[in-house]
C-alpha cells in the first residue's frame, strides 16, 4: 500500500519555506523544534528527495523543495476548502471567517467591519490578521486566510476578486509649504527629494505613484516610512509632502494638525478596495454578501 505525506508535514514545510527558520516555523506550527525537523525529515524520506540542504547557520530549499512547497500549499488550501464544506451548509454567515487586511486599509476599515458584523450577522465570527499583500496572498493560497481585503490592481493570479470601492489619493502638506505652491499642483513646483513614499513593501506607493502620475523620480526623498502616521509626521513638520488614502484622512490620521490637502496632479487619482479568495473555496456566499458590506462601508 502506498504511503502518503500527511497534511502535518506538508503545513510543517510550508511554514519552514515562509520563516527560513527552524525555531520560529515550530513556535509557528505550536510544535517543538526536534518535532518539526523530524516531520520534514520524514516527508523527504517518504518523496525519496532532499527538499532542503541544510548546515549550522542557514537552509536553501532546492529545486524540487520549492515545487513541492508550491503543491503543498495547493493542496492545504484544497483541505482548507473541504473542512468550509460543512460551514456552508450550516449557513453561509456562520462560523469562523479569517480575514486578511492590508495595513494602509485595516486601521480605517476593520473597526467598523467588525462592528457592522456583529450587528448583522452575529453569528460570523471573524478572525482578522493585517500583514502585506505578499504575505497575506501566500496565505491564502495555502489556505491559512479565507478571503482578503486589498488594494487593487495587484496580481492576484487564478484567484477571484471582487470590487467594492474606490479610495481617492490626495496630496498632504504642511500650511506653511502650501502657501508657495501654485495651484493646481505641478510636480515641478516642489523642490527635489520632497515626496516622502512608504517601504516598497506596501502596495500603496506604487498605487499612489501610478495612479497621481509621478514620474520625476528626482522628487522621491530616498527616505521610506513603514505606516501613514510616520509620513504625516514627516509632512507635519514641514520636510515635504505626501500622498494619503481619503478614507485615513475621513478616519481622523490628519486630525489637530497644521496641514492642508489637495489634489494631486493627475486625473481621478485613486485606488480601487476588493476581496480576494480562492476559486476553488466553497464559501463564495459569504464573500459576496461581506463585499456587500464592505461596499456600503467605504
């Protein structure tokens, strides 16, 4: 009889792929690290394959580890999928529901949603992680995350995705600053090195970039926040300007003060807010009738 990997050492690997660290993928998978080498170690035995090449200070996944981490993610959210099945048939607005958000969205959404959940649909428990679009879509490839809220375009791949809203982009800066810049905005008017952007990491600079038509990379200042609330500070003290999201200025980020908005050059500049899940999960329902809510949300 033919032996097969169990879902334990494919979630093992998987998680060993995304931490490239014994310690934190066992702390991870809530097991010892000597019982996470020795489920991986067991799973290349069964394959007959070195999936990872290993010493004392580092581990490279080989050619077939990275495909058999790709079809193990395949098939723990196939699992994942099955596991709804019963969740579906009980009622499409019940049990657990995990959401992924991305951070430039969920402190201006997420409170609201939860919220608006419990009121409407009480019986839907949602379990919420916000991480970047690059994470959160590797989770919900492997079925960690049911469905996702992100900004658009990004690619998605087979997955699905729904629409629910446009979020405007305008430009952020210090009274003072606003005074000597004619109106409307040209990006030849600021002086170089004056829009300060987020980490790469996060979608919303090339979002923003894009969709404000910023082409003169003379203006970008070489310098990179990780959260809105870092570049507010940086425009509130005058070093220069910024682009933000409508809905974090609606939410109070620019709130008490000395800062003016405006629209930024370019022509409806905006980004657009969608759920993402996978093509094969049987919860669509519930997706759609969150988008309904998300929608009435934004």
């Amino acid at each position: 009889m033919n032996k097969f990997p169990s879902l334990k050492q494919l979630h093992y690997l998987v998680t060993l792929y995304e931490t490239r660290h014994f310690g934190e993928a066992a702390k991870q998978c809530f097991v010892s690290q000597s019982t996470l080498s020795s489920g991986i170690q067991n799973l290349e035995d069964l394959i007959g394959s070195q999936l990872i090449e290993r010493d004392n200070k580092t581990l490279v996944f080989s050619a077939i580890g990275e495909d058999v981490v790709s079809r193990s993610r395949e098939i723990l959210a196939r699992s994942q999928d099955l596991m709804e099945l019963t969740q579906v048939s009980e009622g499409p607005m019940q049990g657990k529901l995990r959401v992924g958000c991305i951070p430039t969205i969920a402190p201006f959404l997420l409170c609201d949603l939860v919220q608006a959940v419990n009121q409407r649909f009480p019986e839907l428990d949602l379990l919420l992680r916000e991480d970047t679009t690059a994470n959160l879509l590797m989770a919900l490839k492997s079925g960690e995350m049911d469905v996702l809220i992100l900004a658009l375009p990004v690619e998605i791949g087979s997955m699905q995705s729904r629409i629910v809203g446009k979020d405007a982009f305008k430009m952020v800066l210090n009274s003072a600053q606003a005074e000597g810049i004619p109106v409307p905005i040209h990006y030849s008017d600021l002086p170089d090195e004056s829009v300060f952007l987020l980490e790469r990491e996060h979608c919303l600079t090339d979002h923003a970039v894009s969709a404000c038509q910023l082409a003169s990379t003379e203006k970008i200042n070489p310098f990179t926040a990780t959260s809105l609330h870092t570049l507010v500070q940086m425009v509130a003290n005058g070093l220069g300007t910024t682009f933000l999201p409508q809905m974090a200025i609606n939410h109070g980020l620019i709130d008490n003060l000395d800062l003016v908005v405006m629209e930024p050059p370019g022509r409806e500049a905006y980004r657009e807010i969608g759920l993402v899940w996978r093509p094969t999960s049987s919860r669509k329902p519930t997706f759609e009738a969150l988008a309904d809510l998300v929608e009435t949300l934004l």
